[in-house]
C-alpha cells in the first residue's frame, strides 16, 4: 500500500506537456476575458452615438461590468470550491461570452448595462479559479512565473479588441465587436475535456480513478496499484463555510491585509487606466502621444508581471511584491513632474510594470497563501473586494481632475494607495501560508 502526497508530487514535478496544455487552456480563457473586458471601451464612441446617451451615462454602461465583476470574483470563487474548479471555470466562460454577445443585440442603455453586468460576473468570476488552478498544478520552482505568464494574456485579449474594434466597428458598427465575443462558448466541451479537476476536490469526492491519471500525467514514472491512496494537508480536507476558513489557522489578519493590497492596486490600476491620456493631454501633449501613452503603460505592465513572476520563484515573492509597490509610489508621483519625453515613457512603463504587472503577481501570492481547498474563495473573495477599489478610482481621480489641481497633486493621489499596499503585503503573516510545512490528514483509500 502507497501513500501519495498529491501536493508534494505537484511541486516537484517537472514541466511537460500537462503543464503546457493547462497554460494554454488558462491563458486562452483569459485572453477570451481581457477582450470582453476591453471590448465596451472600444465601442464606447460608436455606442454614444448610435444610442444617444450622454457620457455620463455611457460611463455607467461601461462600469455596470465592474460591478458585475466585483460579485462575480467572490461568488463564482467560493462556489468553485463547492462545485468543483473546472464546472466553475465553464460557467464563467458561458457567462462572459453569451451575454457580451447579447449585448451587442442590445438597443437600449439599461437592457446593454443589465447585459454587461452579467457578463462581469463571468468575467471577475473566471479569475480566481483560473490562478487556483494554474497555482495549484505548476512545478514550485516555476509556479510565480507560469501564473502571472498566463495572466499577461489580459494584455493580449486587450491589444486583440483593439485590433479587431478598429477594423469591424468601421465596416460592421459596434455591435459586431460584441458578437465576436460570443464565439468561445464554443471552446467549452474542449475545456470541460482538457481541464483536469482540483486535486483536493478529488479526494474529498472519493474520485481516485481521476486521481491516479492526473498524477500519472504529473509524473510520467508513476504506475498506478490497486491499493494506492492519496494524502493531503488537514485543512485541504475541510468542508463546509469555506469562507470562514479564510479567518482560521491564524490566516484572519493576513487575509485583511491581502484585501487591503487587492483594493490598493487596483485603484491605481484603474486611475491610470481611466484618467492617464486625459491627464497627460492637459499636461499639453497631443491625443496622439497621450494615447502612446496608455500603450506603454500596458506594455510595461506585460514586462512586470513576467518579470516579477519570474523574481517572485527566485527570491521571497512577499518582498518582491513590497519592492514593486514601493516603485509604484515613487515612478507614479515623478509622472507629476517636468521631464524629459523619453524619462516620461520610461516613467510609465515603470507606473504599468508596478500596477498592473504588480497586481498580477499579488493574484500569484494569494494563490499560494492559501491552502488549495480554498483557494479560489481566498483569490475571490481578495479580487471582489479589490474590484471596489477598481469602481472608486475613476469617480476619485475624475474629482480630483474637474477641481483642476496641479498635475502633481493627481499623480501624488494615485500614488498614495501604493504606500498603504507596501505596508500592506510587508505585514502579512507568511508563515502561515499554505507553503509552511502542515500535517497531513488521514489517507483516503481506494476500496475495492
């Protein structure tokens, strides 16, 4: 008779053909989520127009998806860890794709913001458990890298609604860059057949036929026995209120500090996003350049996530994220300042490394903070909270710029939030992460 450690055969594994078919799968899922969430501010000009609304009216079309995100991550996340991670991940996909389509059928603001805000719940929903995943199944020594590699694909379905947005809207009207969206409902059955299940929501299923062939797919030397069982952490074989969890085995303070990172981040990821060509133009730089702009922040933002992914499996990922909100603080208040144009574009691709990028690599920390079995309510739960912070920022910063104050002043605000998310992280607990070394439950036994 065996006794596997299912997590212990996960972080050593080597990389192989698994774990690049679960990065694609993951990474394609949320190219597909970028794009959906890209795609209303492209079409935001075109929709205006067509649909006569105002825009303060279209910034509310646009921001129902927000809200929609913000009750997707924490709901959609904890039910994953009910119903299991891969039919969570499916029914997010079904969410964000059918209803971004259904928008585009739309002919009315409110029956458009109703839409939208359903597809949000897929599209902040899909978030949390595709991290669980990838966090779950990567080799340790890569597993920082390969989750914020996957979450560059944001960038990616970001750039692909550009592309696609310039050339349908002209020839085809906005509409036809929503219904483009419905198009991976299609992938669902591949997923539902490549997506390999929680290892953890395996074993508390009693499924170990499923078990035996991921683990052999994990480690190609391992020959499954009849009397073969499968162990793990205590914690991983809890049931019931997983959210109450997040509170317990002294994880309650980390868990707040981690909400506080999550709502930090991305209100600067947001303030940026929303306000950073307007400000910049009122510093006298053309549309043109402004909008040049908004690129580098987000090809910043591609180097800094697969860049501090990469530091975060060399070095201790908690004071790699410290070091990376502490350069949000800083590149973000000299945005404020005179300087030269190529000092100013290095200053945003900084600004887009240690926002976006940043928030990136603090899903990664979550997700190995947690123990697996709650992982995908530890990650929702973390991002819906943050997701307010995301729906504040706009309506902040946008006060702050119809009161006129010095650039500066617009530049220190955003950068504020980035000093409270350094104390933030450089407080929470780690020894109480999943990675601290923890007894395992009793085996679970195949019988006959």
């Amino acid at each position: 008779m065996r006794h596997i450690d299912i997590h212990k055969t996960a972080d050593a594994a080597k990389f192989n053909g698994f774990h690049a078919s679960l990065l694609l799968w993951c990474a394609l899922i949320i190219i597909c989520d970028g794009y959906d969430l890209a795609v209303a501010g492209i079409a935001v000009p075109s929709i205006m127009k067509d649909m006569g609304v105002t825009a303060q009216n279209a910034g509310f079309m646009v921001s129902s998806a927000l809200f929609g995100m913000m009750f997707g991550a924490i709901f959609l996340g904890t039910l994953a860890d009910r119903i299991g991670r891969r039919w969570a991940i499916v029914i997010c996909l079904a969410l964000f794709s059918v209803f971004t389509a259904a928008a585009g059928l739309t002919h009315d603001p409110y029956v458009f913001s109703v839409m939208r805000f359903l597809a949000g719940l897929g599209i902040g929903g899909v978030m949390p458990n595709v991290v669980a995943q990838m966090t779950e199944y990567s080799p340790r020594k890569i597993r920082a890298t390969m989750v914020t590699l996957m979450f560059s694909g944001y960038a990616v379905g970001g750039m692909l609604a550009a592309v696609l947005g310039k050339g349908l809207i002209e020839q085809h009207g906005w509409q036809s860059v929503f219904l483009a969206a419905g198009v991976p409902v299609l992938l669902i059955p591949f997923v539902l057949k490549s997506m390999p299940e929680s290892m953890p929501f395996l074993v508390r299923q009693g499924r170990l036929e499923e078990l035996k062939a991921i683990v052999l797919r994990l480690d190609p030397s391992y020959r499954p026995q009849a009397g073969d069982s499968f162990a793990l952490p205590a914690v991983d074989r809890a049931s019931g209120a997983p959210v109450g969890k997040l509170f317990q085995e002294g994880r309650a303070f980390s868990t707040i500090m981690f909400w506080v990172a999550f709502f930090m981040c991305l209100f600067m990821v947001y303030a940026l996003s929303s306000w950073l060509t307007k400000l910049m133009a009122g510093a006298g730089y053309s549309l043109g350049s402004a909008l040049t702009f908004v690129l580098v922040l987000n090809f910043g933002a591609v180097i800094g996530a697969v860049g501090g992914g990469w530091l975060a499996d060399r070095f201790h990922i908690k004071y790699v994220l410290v070091a990376m909100y502490a350069l949000a603080a800083v590149s973000i208040t000299l945005l404020g300042y005179p300087v030269s144009t190529p000092v100013l574009f290095l200053l945003v691709g900084l600004a887009g490394a240690s926002t976006i990028g940043t928030q990136i690599v603090t899903y990664a920390y979550a997700g190995q903070f947690y123990p697996s079995a709650i992982r995908s309510t530890g990650i929702g739960w973390a991002s819906g909270v943050g997701r307010s912070g995301a729906i504040l920022a706009p309506i902040v910063i946008g006060t702050l710029v119809g009161m006129q104050l010095p650039l500066q002043q617009n530049f220190l605000a955003i950068s504020i939030p980035a000093v409270v998310a350094t104390i933030a992280v450089s407080l929470i607990r780690h020894e109480r992460s999943a990675t601290a070394p923890l007894p395992l439950a009793g085996a679970v036994r195949e019988t006959a």
